[in-house]
C-alpha cells in the first residue's frame, strides 16, 4: 500500500521505522510545512515526492492513505480535507482538541466513505496486551487499573522527546499529550465509566502538569490516573488489581511485569526471601533497560499499523476508529473540566 507521510517531527521516525517492516507498505511522498526538514526527513528513505503544503500531496494518484503526524489543533482539517479527497487517514493521538473537531472527522470519513484510525499505540504494547488477558482472565475479578505516568519535561525537551508545544494550553497540554493514552486506556479496561473527579495543580507551567483522576463505574470498578512532568524519577506503571488481592503491575516501555503476591514480613525468613525477591525486581528492570539499549523496545506501532493495513484490505473496522478516539476525548474533556471546576463530573460516551 503506498502511504503519504504528514509532519516530519520525532514520531515520523517511529512511524518509519513500522514501515520498514511491514512488508505492504511503501512511503511514497512526505510533506511538511518546513520543506527543508522534509527534503531532509525523505532523503535517507529515498523518498522524491515532497511538499511543504499537503493538500499537493492529495493529488498523487494510488494513494491508500496519509499518516499525519502533525500537532493535534491540525489534525481536523488535515482529515477532513483528505476524506473530501477520498484518502484513508492513519493519525497520531490524539485525535483532537475537542470533541466537536472529533465529530467533524467522523461525519467528514463517514460522508466520503473513508477510513479513519487513531495511533492510540499502548494497548498493542505486549506487555499491555498481557495485563489485559490477565484482567479478563476467569477468576481474576479486576478490582482496579491504575495507571501512572510520572516524567520530567526538561529532560525530556533536552534529550529531544518532547517540545515546548507540548506545554502549551493551544495544544492541550501535558493532560492532552499523555492523558489522551491513559485516558484510551481506561475506557478499553474499564467499558463502563460514568463519573470522573480530579485534582491537579499547574506547578511549573501553564497547563496541568501533576495530576490525579479518580474514575467510577456502574460495575462498583474504578480507574486511577497520576499523571506528573515535574518529578525527577520516571515512572510508567499500570497496574490492575483482583478481587483476591492479587496486584500485577506492567513497566514501560522497557516492558516487564511483576506480580506482587509476597507475604507480609513476620519473620528471620520472610526478610531473607523478601530481600531476594526485591532482588530480583531490580535484576529485572535494569537488565530490560540494557537489553533495549541494543534492541529498541517495541512500542506497538508495528501491530497497529499492521492492523490498519489489514483493516483496509479486508474491508474490516480500523483496530481504533475515529468514534474510540473521540471517547477519549471526551473523557479528557470532563477530566479537564473535573480540574477547572473541583467537582465530579458525569462521563456519557456516545
């Protein structure tokens, strides 16, 4: 399948990375607004068609569809233009910065006969798709899944993984930017949220930058979010919770999980298997780290790319559509209102 490439930043390598594996598709065309870091992102791939403006991208017949991996206040009338040009979209999370720009995606694809898919890449992480069959598993009884994402923005900006837009209100934030994964998330483990509560505090910036969502469920369930870009030490943790007690908590994106079922300490030889036990944890996530050193850990565009591919051969739903994405949005939306107004707040997806 030939693919046209929009925006040229740092999740555009990723994206090609995927490509290069997957043996049906074939980058053709790349555009950017900054057509010297296009013709610079094409040269290595050996890619001649570029653009600094995508609409003349659309107009390269046998095109199946266009990546965009632009920033999210673009991403409505980049797939609504393309819908309107019969192009399939693939696009970077998240979908929008609101709701409404999400519908008009939708009825635009709709209307046109397109297909959308949102790059909502963390639940096709392997060691994600595990805690998921262990949440589903007969007996387990999923009590709770939190997840938390703890990170420091200037060191992300200064190793190149996040950019000033990030922190800008425009784009959505730091709630927009990773709430958006953890808010997919949670409505894929827990398919029945009605109420969301929040506290948070703009510590070093102009958005929400630590954070905490307390998630109800008509099933008695509950999700927690803690999102903070202030704190030193990263963390990127999901954990679910059974009836049993049983916690079982995946690592990211070196990709390890531990399942807590150590007994309380009451003896000489609960200290000693307690120690090693603690051991082991240790050995386990830094040898994980060593080994991605080497072999880059897989993110899970690989799949999702793939599953779109296949989606479009075969005619099948998109592994995320366009209404999967506007959920989360909306769930963000009322996260982003819970905070604002300090009160719970009703979630209805559509």
């Amino acid at each position: 399948m030939n693919v046209g490439l929009i925006g040229c930043g740092r999740i555009a390598s990723t994206h090609m990375r995927a490509y290069e594996t997957i043996n049906k598709t074939k980058v053709i065309a790349i555009s950017d607004t900054d057509i010297n870091r296009a013709k610079a992102f094409a040269e290595p791939y050996k890619i001649d068609k570029v653009f600094s403006n995508y609409l003349d991208l659309f107009e390269i017949k046998d095109l199946d569809f266009v990546d965009i991996c632009t920033p999210t206040s673009t991403h409505e009338a980049i797939v609504c233009n393309a819908a309107k040009s019969g192009i399939n979209a693939l696009m970077e999370k998240p979908m929008a910065r609101n709701s409404k720009e999400c519908e008009k995606m939708i009825e635009e694809s709709r209307k046109h006969g397109t297909k959308l898919c949102i790059c909502h890449n963390q639940l096709f992480y392997p060691y994600v798709r595990q805690l998921k069959k262990i949440a589903d598993s007969e007996g387990f009884g999923l009590t709770y899944f939190r997840t938390r994402v703890n990170e420091n923005f200037e060191f992300l900006r200064a190793h190149g993984l996040a950019h000033d837009w990030n922190i800008s209100p425009e784009h959505g934030g730091i709630l927009w930017e990773v709430g958006c994964h953890l808010a997919y998330l949670q409505s894929h483990f827990l398919k029945d949220i009605t109420e969301v509560y929040s506290l948070g505090v703009k510590a070093k910036y102009q958005v929400w930058d630590d954070l905490m969502v307390l998630l109800r469920t008509s099933s008695q369930r509950y999700g927690i979010i803690e999102i903070s870009w202030i704190i030193q030490e990263p963390e990127m943790m999901y954990e679910v919770v059974g009836a049993n007690g049983r916690r079982v908590q995946a690592f990211l994106p070196h990709g390890y999980i531990i399942d807590r079922m150590q007994n309380s300490i009451g003896n000489a030889g609960d200290v000693v298997r307690s120690y090693f036990s603690d051991e082991k944890r240790v050995f386990t996530k830094w040898s994980k780290f060593v080994k991605d050193q080497v072999k880059k850990p897989q993110l899970g565009h690989i799949d999702l790319i793939g599953s779109y591919v296949e989606s479009l051969e075969k005619g099948s739903p998109s592994p995320v559509t366009g209404e999967d994405g506007r959920n989360a949005i909306m769930l963000l939306e009322c996260i982003e209102k819970s905070l604002k107004e300090q009160r719970a707040v009703s979630y209805s997806p559509l």
